[in-house]
C-alpha cells in the first residue's frame, strides 16, 4: 500500500484554446460552462516616430487651407463692399490734382462725399493696380458710385473734356492771346509761335492741360497736315516748297471767309504769280505794318500803300517771306489744288462774296457794280484794313493820298475796293514793338527784300 502512487486527475483541455497562453480551467458548474470566455487584452500598438519634414509640411498645409479659408471670407466681405451704393445723393463733378498719391485721392473723395472709407479705397485701389494707376484730372462721379465704381473711373481715365476753339486766320500772337482768356488752361506759353505754324481747328482737353501743351498739340497737327496736303499738291504750282504753300494760303485765308471761294480765289493768286504780277493782297500791307496785332483798326492809306515793307505785296513781287496768319486746313488744300481759271482779279459782290474777272475791264465793271451797291447802304466799317479810295480820303488827316491808279496790276482783292467811309484813325501798331519805325527784324533800305516802287 504505501508503494503505491496516487493518481492525480486533470481537467480536460480545450482544444480550442491551444494556443493561448493561459490554459483554460474546466468549468466548475453547467452554467458556468455556457459562459463565453473572455477575449484576450489586444496587442499594444507600435508608435511610429514621425520626421521632421513630414511634420512641418503637414502644419504649413494646415495653415495654408486656414489662410484660404479666411481669404476667401475676407474677400467676399471686402467685395460686398466695395460694390455696395456709395453715400453720393447726386452727381458731382471732383477734381483730382496732378502728382497726388492713392491716399490723398482717397481723402479727397470722401471730402467730397463720394466714398465713406479711404482706407476700403487704398486697400482695393492696390489690388487693382494690375489694371493701371490712378488718374489725375476732372472727372464726374454719379449717384450713388460705389467704391469699385470710382476707381474704374479714376483707373480707365473717363475725365471731363474741355474744348478751345481756335478760328482760321488768326497771328500766332492772337491765338496766344485767346488761350490766355480760357480759364481752365493753366502755365504760360513759352514765345510765341512762328506765324503760319499753328493750325487752327477744336482741340479737346482736360483740366490741368497747359496751354503750352495746346500750342504743342497744334504745331504738330499743322505739321501733319501740311505734309498729307503738300503730297498731294497739283503738280503745275508755282510752290517751290511746303512753306511757300503755307505763305500763300495764309493769304487766301484773309482774302475770304467763304469755303466756296477759297479755291476761286486761290486760283487768281496762282495765276498772277504765274505771269509775274504783284499779288496786291490788303492784308499783307496790314501785316507789314502791324504784324502778330493782326489789324490795323481803319482803312489804309496810301502812304501805307506805297510804305516799303517785306510783307507789302503792292511794293514786292512774288510772294512775301513769311505767313501773314495761321491757315486753316481748307485754305491749305485750296492752295494745293486752286481752280483752273483764267481769273486774275476779285472785288466784293455785295452778297459777302466776290465778283471774279480775267481782264481789267471786267474787272472795273465789277467795281462800278460795287460801288453802286455801297452807295446805297451806309457801311461805316467797310474799308478796315482795306485800301481807302480817294473821295473818302477828304477827312483823312494830312499825308493820306488818292485812289490807287487803275492800271494792269491792279490788286486783285483790292486794286480798286468799294467806297465807304474810313473807320477811326489809329495805328494799332504805333508805339508797340510792332511798330514798323522800331522794327528791327528786316532792313528797309535793303533793295534785295525791299524792291524799289515802281510807277506804271
């Protein structure tokens, strides 16, 4: 008996927890065996150990998706803005100086009333400089206008243009005169212009433009039109050059203000040069003794007649050296291209037109014609600037002379004008440095500019 071992009983095992760590214990009781056995604890996870770069790439992408985030509400928020209705009640018209920054165009408009927030102003001007700078100028805000609005306006340069009419045959001195009395101009003209380089026409501008800038933009439109119109020009012309062009249409420009008669008159100048006849033309008699003042103011006299100056086309031949005035284009072209007529002499007609002749005895019927017109109306400003006949000479004071002779070269605009009383007697030139006697630009005693008078 006490050999014996004694045998000791085991529970059984569970297959199906072979591979468990633990063995698992037979139940001790039924219900105990309908239990579920519990699950094993999970394994513990590995903690990978991140890289520098990858975590910074990843906050910087979070920051970025952030920052758009906040752009794209902030833009929306600034774009609500900038296009809501402006305090502006009505239009108004707002200048903005030359040389004035972002942020005092903003003052000034809201000064003005246009916009509420400068700041809202700089801030989106900025992000529109792409599209341009900010203009100076004058330009007209609506009711209403909105923040984008005024710097559309301001940016695409709608200012408010402005007009200065400069007529056809004015002096370069006279142009400079009526540039001063426009009050928007601004600056002063440097000199005066060289006579015949202006052209005269409509020239649009904007506040702050100077009138220099005016003179400037006119030189070079003469300049482009002279070259188009001497290009064209009939080849047959006794026009040596595109500055004779100018010199003889300044003259056609004062012989007549009809667009009709320009080539008319043209013509008769044209011919006569071409049989080497003294053009006789008034107004050149009047240049020569005033020159830039442009009038003389009352009838000429004969001593004026027969006064040797280099403009005087009674005393010269040929053409004078210089434009008596600032043509126009039309004159221009009616030099270049003048009408193909046998005419050498022109008179006024009475309908503020002229009688045209080929021959002299024409010439004087137009005259006799005239004259019986004049008669019958009273016309006390008929000969300013125009040669005085004789019968009206008698209250002329001393060293008037008679009517000018009725000869071959009779002047063709002037060689035997219409009678009427002459207007006041003063000189406009006298005591200025117009003044022929105190003129120190050409000789007078020079025979070379200054041909002799020649009796017929």
């Amino acid at each position: 008996m006490f050999g014996r071992k004694k045998k000791i009983l085991l529970p059984p095992v569970d297959e199906s927890d072979a591979g468990s760590s633990q063995p698992r214990l037979a139940p001790r009781s039924p219900s105990e065996a309908i239990k579920p056995a519990v699950a094993p604890p999970p394994p513990p996870k590995l903690r990978r150990r991140r890289g520098g770069m990858l975590s910074l790439f990843s906050g910087l992408l979070t920051l970025l998706v952030a920052v758009a985030i906040a752009g794209v509400i902030g833009f929306s928020m600034v774009q609500q803005e900038v296009t809501a209705r402006g305090p502006l009640q009505s239009d108004k018209v707002v200048v903005i100086p030359r040389n004035t920054g972002t942020g005092e165009i903003a003052q000034i408009l809201k000064q003005e009333g246009v916009i509420e927030q400068p700041l809202l102003f700089q801030a989106y001007a900025y992000m529109n400089r792409q599209r341009g700078q900010l203009k100076a100028g004058e330009f007209q805000f609506k009711a209403g206008t909105s923040v984008e609005e005024a710097i559309d306006t301001l940016i695409q340069g709608k200012a408010i243009l402005h007009a200065v009419t400069i007529p056809e045959g004015l002096t370069s001195e006279q142009i400079v005169a009526r540039l001063y009395e426009h009050d928007i101009l601004t600056g002063d003209v440097t000199e005066t212009p060289r006579e015949g380089s202006l052209l005269p026409d409509t020239y649009k501008f904007e506040r702050g433009t100077t009138r220099q800038q005016i003179i400037n933009t006119m030189q070079a439109a003469q300049r482009q039109a002279i070259e188009q119109i001497w290009q064209r020009r009939s080849p047959d012309l006794p026009i040596k050059s595109p500055q004779e062009l100018v010199i003889l249409a300044s003259i056609v420009e004062k012989e007549t203000g009809r667009a009709d008669e320009r080539t008319r008159v043209a013509g008769v100048f044209i011919n006569r040069l071409m049989k080497r006849m003294k053009l006789q033309s008034d107004p050149t008699i009047v240049y020569g003794l005033v020159g830039g003042k442009g009038t003389l103011g009352r009838g000429i006299l004969r001593s004026e007649i027969e006064a040797a100056t280099p403009y005087n086309t009674y005393v010269i031949e040929g053409l004078p050296p210089g434009p008596i005035a600032n043509p126009g284009r039309a004159a221009l072209e009616a030099v270049a291209n003048p009408s193909r007529t046998k005419d050498l002499y022109f008179v006024a007609d009475g309908t503020g037109g002229h009688a045209f002749a080929e021959t002299y005895e024409q010439h004087q019927r137009n005259v006799t014609r005239w004259r019986q017109i004049e008669k019958s109306r009273p016309a006390p400003d008929a000969n300013v600037d125009r040669a005085v006949p004789e019968a009206d000479q008698t209250s002329v004071p001393a060293g008037s002379a008679p009517e000018l002779r009725g000869t071959a070269n009779a002047a063709p605009g002037s060689g035997a004008r219409p009678t009427g009383r002459p207007g006041r007697g003063f000189d406009a030139s006298e005591g200025t440095d117009k003044d022929p006697l105190r003129n120190k630009t050409f000789d007078l005693s020079n025979p070379k500019n200054v041909p002799p008078l020649r009796q017929p």
